[in-house]
C-alpha cells in the first residue's frame, strides 16, 4: 500500500509549482520573486539549510526547502 506524501504528491506538486524559485518572506503581498509565510497552506515548515527537522510523516503538512539566501529549492509534503 503507498502511502501518501512525498514530491509526487498532488498538494507536493500544486505548492512546488508556485514556490520553486521564490523568496519566503515573513510579510508582504505574494509577486513574482517573493512569498509571505502568512499564505502558505497549514500545517507547513520552511526548513533551512543545515536546520534539523523531526522525521514524524504528516501527509497534509507541506515541506519548503530553502537555500541560505531563503529561495525554494523544492516542496514536498509528510
């Protein structure tokens, strides 16, 4: 049985598509560079580079992976 979760999942995909190469910011209005916290779905975590992240799977929370400059490299959810 598959579970659930993972880059392949659809919210993965949906979330991917509109963060991939955007900055995360803590406040604004969502543009073409940069994407306010406040709009991302919940539950989330925005993990940085080198940041330790608990291994609990929650299919429904999103996953945003950072680089040191705060651009989205990928999502996934779990």
């Amino acid at each position: 049985m598959n579970q659930p979760g993972g880059y392949d999942d659809p919210l993965a995909k949906h979330w991917h598509e509109k963060l991939v190469g955007k900055k995360i910011v803590e406040t604004g209005d969502a543009s073409d560079t940069h994407f306010p916290k406040s709009q991302l779905p919940s539950p989330y975590r925005v993990i940085k580079p080198g940041m330790m992240v608990t291994m609990d799977f929650r299919p429904e929370r999103i996953n945003v992976t950072i680089d040191k400059e705060g651009t989205v490299l990928h999502v996934r959810t779990g």
